[in-house]
C-alpha cells in the first residue's frame, strides 16, 4: 500500500462515516404509498437557507424484492419522468409483493431549465458518481443515491433519452458485464422490458455513470434510450409504461407476466448491440446537418447516412458520412446543426 493509497483509504473511511447532507421524508421500511421529498441543502442569494426538494415515493407491501427506478437524471428527458410520476398515482400497494421507489426527477434544477446539466453546477448527474457529501450540489444528490437508495435495491431501473441533441428508436439497454450470471439475469429483464429495441451498448465513456456503479455492486442494471429531440411522443412514453410495469411483473413484485410487445400487434423485441466503435459516427465537420436516412432504416457499409453542408460558402461540396459497418440506424443527432466531435449517428447490429 503506497503513501496515496493509505491517505485516499483514510479519507474514504471519514467520508463513509458523515452522514448525506440529504434528508428524506419517506420511510423506506413502512408499508402502504408514501409521496415525499429528499431535500438537499442548497443556500444562495435568493434563499440564504434554501434546499432543493426532491420529489421520492415509496410504495412497499409484504415481501419481495426492492426495485429503485430513476428518472430525470438528464432535465431534457421526459418519458421516464412522465410514466413514473403516472405509475406512482396508479399503483395500489395492496397488489404488490415487495418494494418500488421512484424518483421522477433525480436532477430536479436541470428539470426546471429544460437542460442536460445542472444549472448550479454545471454538472452531468450521469457522470459524478458515485458522488460526493462534500461536493457540488449535483455530487451530493449522487451520494446520497449511491450511499442510500442503491443499497436499498435489488434492481435499478433508470430512465433515459436523447434529449435535445440526439434520438433513438426507442430502447431498452444493458452494458456488456464481466460476470456472466449478471449478464444472464440483466439480458433476461431487458427483453421481458418489451421495448421495440433491447440493446447490449458499448458505452463511449463510462466514468461516473450510475449504471456503472450499480453493475459494480454486482446489482441489476437496465436503462433506456426511448426517444429524444428534447420532447416525448404517444409512442415513446407507452413504450416507457409498458416497459417499467414489465419490470414489476419481471421480478415478481406485481403478479402475472410481462407483456410482451407482441400482445398489441407490435413486433418482438429486437435485441441488438453495439459491440464496436465502428457503430458510432462522430461528427469532423461544423455545419448544416442533412440525414440521408431516418431512424430505424437498415444500412449497408459504405451507404450514404448525412452529409454536412457548410452555409457560408454554399459553393463547398457538403461532406458525405458513410456507414462504417452494416445494421440499423439506432440513433442520430438531432438538431439541424452539427459541430466537429458531436455524435451524429449510431449504427446497432442483431445480436447473433
Ligand atoms: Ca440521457
């Protein structure tokens, strides 16, 4: 053990024994459906000892597992918040065999300005766990997440989409894991999810993700990407609440099966995957996006996907973007312009 190692050991010990600056109104042991608030402390000009109420219910009857569902962890994703805050209303704890918490909107001030980061921090709430008591208001959230709720839970359901800049065909996702019984079990909850699309991701970059620290608790894992542009549909949001009710009939916290995608004529969930680097199109040039083909349309390598077009020399040829590998376009970007190192589309394979 080096001189770094004993001192980062030291101060995880101190950190591990303060309590979250996070208080919860909500007792996770009780039974029957209780709508609370974590409040987080957050003093300013306008509120000298103002917090932050985070909207949390718990919904818990006999025995059975614990299921934490989040949403609203980037504050220009809708479906997620939306069918939870519907199923939280709807689901009569009387019916249920174990314990459902939701929080609908995990980075409430990112909600209230319609943004990806938080406005008070300018922090992404998917890339600072597992968080910090001492931090940034966005880190103690995550803290608080990492430290309380996860443990509560036997599976993490969070909720995302495209938000303004990108869009799915709509989702449900699982990381490639390092322990195969976890594979196994997590790719059996993503495909009775019953989402048109059931994907195995390659993350780009993987650093403070919730899902990583989750999966490395050795816990159940599932996201989404259900839509995007910085709005929902009819379509995305009842692919989110057939998606979450799924999850409770999976893991035998309501009673009967999941339904399958099937049951309303639809198609059955396609499991795909983005196993390579060569699925994701990163953009090299600033200018007017042109989509060359929508989502959801099967592509062969070396087919045309966009081209960008430089609007202030209109006689500059626009630059092509090619499939790299054949499959379907899973997602592209989303408003009309582009900048180098933007996302502009991603390519998913069938799973063999
Ligand atoms: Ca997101």
């Amino acid at each position: 053990m080096n001189q770094t190692t004993v001192v980062d050991a030291a101060f995880e010990s101190q950190r591990a024994h303060k309590p979250s600056r996070v208080s919860c109104t909500v007792d996770f042991g009780a039974d029957g459906k209780q709508f609370g608030y974590m409040t987080v402390p957050h003093s300013r000009d306008d509120s000298a000892w103002g917090s932050i109420q985070i909207p949390i219910i718990a919904i818990k009857n006999a025995t059975g597992p614990t299921i934490l569902f989040t949403a609203g962890s980037h504050g220009d994703e809708y479906e997620g918040p939306i069918a939870l805050m519907n199923l939280a209303r709807a689901l009569d704890p009387a019916g249920l065999a174990g314990r459902v918490i939701l929080v609908p909107t995990l980075n409430l001030p990112a909600i209230r300005t319609a943004t990806r980061l938080s406005p008070i921090d300018g922090r992404n709430m998917n890339r600072v766990f597992p968080g910090s008591r001492d931090g940034t208001v966005t880190e103690v959230i995550a803290d608080y997440v990492h430290r309380t709720l996860v443990p509560l839970a036997d599976v993490v359901v969070d909720l995302h989409s495209g938000g303004k800049t990108l869009s799915f065909v709509p989702s449900a996702v699982m990381h490639y894991l390092d322990d195969p019984g976890l594979m196994d079990r997590t790719a059996a909850a993503l495909k009775d999810f019953g989402a048109p699309i059931g994907l195995i991701l390659r993350e780009l970059d993987t650093q403070g993700m919730l899902d990583t620290a989750v999966e490395e608790m050795g816990k159940i894992f599932i996201s989404t990407e259900l839509g995007g542009s910085g709005t929902s549909t009819a379509r995305s949001v009842a692919v989110a609440e057939r998606g979450i009710r799924n999850m409770l009939h999976h893991f035998a916290i309501l009673p009967g099966a999941p339904v399958p995608p099937e049951a309303t004529g639809e198609p059955p969930t396609r499991m795909m995957a983005t196993p390579e680097a060569e699925c994701f199109t990163i953009c090299a040039d600033a200018g007017i996006l042109e989509m060359a083909v929508d989502l959801g349309t099967e592509v062969k390598a070396g087919d045309l996907i966009g081209r960008v077009h430089f609007f202030e020399e209109p006689a500059r040829a626009p630059v092509p973007y090619h499939a790299k590998i054949s499959g379907m376009l899973l997602s592209r970007h989303m408003p009309g312009l582009i900048q180098r190192g933007d996302c502009l589309a991603v390519i998913a394979t069938d799973l063999a």
